[in-house]
C-alpha cells in the first residue's frame, strides 16, 4: 500500500505538468484506479503467500527460473520482448482489468490475449529452457480462463511477429507516411490514444463505428462563441460536425467544460475547426463531455515524424 501511494502520487505530479493529462486531477478519481488498486493489492498477496522474491527463484544451477514476477524477457537478438506478470512453472499467469472473453457467452478468449501468452512463451523457453504447457488469465471484471500451449504455435507465433517486424521497419526505412502505416478500423482505434493526431484514422472513421468504439470523435466547426454558464464556472460550446463518428451535419453542443481544463475553448472564434475525442455518448443517443474529452483547435494537432 505504501509503494502504491508513493508511485500514483508520482504519476500524479508527472500528469501535473502535462497540457493534456493534467485534466484527471487526483488519483482517486482518474478511469478504473480503484479496480488497479485492488489488482495491486491482490498480486502482493499472492506473491507474498508463495514465498517469492521479486526477481524470482531459480535451482541455482542455472537460468532456469521456475517462478518470476514481472520479469522483462528478451528474444530473438533483441527483437521480441515481453514482461509477463508472472512466471510460475509450468504456467504462465497475466492479469487482465476487463473481460478476456471476444464474446462473454461463448468464452471464446480474445485472440490478441492468446498470441500475447504464445510469444510470453517462447519467450520463456528462450531464456530458462522450458516450455509452459498452459497460460492462465485472470481477469478483475470477470470469469478466468486457461489456454493450452503447444510450442510450435508458439515458435510459429513469434515467426509472424518477426515477419511483421520486418515489413513495419522496412516501411518506415523508405519513409512511408503514417496515412499509409495506418490500418484504422473501429477495432482496432477503439483504445489507441492518437486519434487526435493520425490522418488514417479521420479518413476512415464513420458513425458505424461508435457502437464498437464505444466512445466519440469529430472535427467539427465551431458556430457559436463559447458561452460562459453556472456564474462563470464552467462553458457551452456549439459545434457543427464535419467528421468522424457522429454524422455530418450534426449539431453538438458541449456542456459543461471546466475552463481550467480546456484552457483553449474561451478564446476560439466562429468558424474555427477543432478536432474533439473521448465524448461519451448516453444512452438517449445525446453527447457529452468527460475527464477523457480533449479539445484541440486547428494549428495545434500534434504531428507525426
């Protein structure tokens, strides 16, 4: 408990002094820290039960660890890398915050969750000698769930990846602009944090994707000057959408902004394009603000070298 209050108040001072983090204020209330509070406390109490050391145990006549927390593992000269959250022969055990399941009534387990253990694996076998036979995932917002392992899936997997690999940094090598690196869909935009600043993404998205995405984000015009509201704590907004995921035309109207946080909205004038993302939608289809929402006037979108 006390490294936690240390490290999240350091997190705390480092979000201070950032233009956009800033906007979560205290800890306690940024999105899911009680359920990664709750996580941390429930690994401290596992680790402590089974006796291990941080770094884990090994049988003292070689690198074979047979139990390891958290350990960063390297591949492949270097080229695939991975810390899983624990390594406890002949399992390897990695925590999730939400569901591990592509569909909750089926349990089928989300692909990305078993390529993940496939490469922890060869991983481990690269480093300690030793193939785990199972990963397990355990998930702090619902069921859990076991996945096989069979080494040559994973030695397959880490093939791809290296194949992967190679075709990103040859792209990048010939200077491939980020529109054409991008692969944008709503599944894959869904929790990526670079919406405001990817062309890939503002050409593709559509009001079809906001069912998945599960969240909203527009390049809009402003049409009216900032209005001032609740005695000056707070200001209105009024948009008109040119794209993204609500359709074009549509009327916003954003309320109510915390000044100290969109620091920028008080100064724009009519006509102004902005680009807006993390608007939550209700379930009446109306649109709001959150501590996600970022506001970014035209001139400031960061851009992508």
């Amino acid at each position: 408990e006390n490294v936690w209050q240390s490290e999240t108040r350091a997190l705390y001072d480092l979000a201070n002094n950032h233009r956009l983090n800033f906007r979560f204020g205290e800890p306690e209330k940024w999105p899911g820290y009680h359920v990664m509070a709750a996580m941390a406390i429930v690994r401290a109490k596992e680790i402590n039960e089974s006796g291990m050391t941080a770094g884990g145990t090994s049988d003292n006549q070689s690198n074979n660890y047979t139990m390891a927390k958290e350990k960063w593992l390297s591949g492949s000269k270097g080229r695939i890398i991975g810390q899983p959250d624990l390594i406890r022969q002949p399992e390897i055990v990695d925590y999730k915050s939400g569901s591990i399941f592509e569909d909750d009534h089926e349990r089928v387990v989300k692909e990305a969750y078993v390529r993940q253990l496939r490469l922890y694996a060869y991983l481990v076998f690269e480093n300690f000698g030793w193939w785990p036979s199972r990963g397990r995932l355990l998930s702090m917002a619902g069921a859990s769930a076991v996945v096989d392992i069979v080494s040559e899936d994973c030695e397959q997997e880490a093939h791809n990846a290296l194949q992967l690999l190679d075709r990103f940094n040859n792209l990048v090598a010939s200077r491939t602009s980020a529109d054409q690196l991008g692969r944008p869909s709503a599944k894959t935009c869904k929790w990526c944090g670079y919406k405001l600043c990817c062309p890939a993404f503002w050409d593709a998205a559509t009001e079809a994707w906001q069912p998945e995405t599960g969240s909203d984000a527009v390049e809009a015009e402003i049409i009216e000057q900032s209005q001032s509201i609740h005695d000056g704590s707070a200001i209105s907004l009024s948009l008109r959408v040119l794209r993204g995921t609500l359709p074009e035309g549509a009327l916003l109207q954003l309320f109510p902004l915390d000044p100290n946080v969109h620091k920028d909205v008080s100064s724009l004038t009519v006509g102004k394009i902005v680009r807006v993302t993390g608007l939550w939608r209700r379930a009446d289809e109306s649109v709001i603000a959150t501590a996600q929402t970022v506001i970014t006037p035209e001139g400031q979108f960061p851009e992508i070298i």
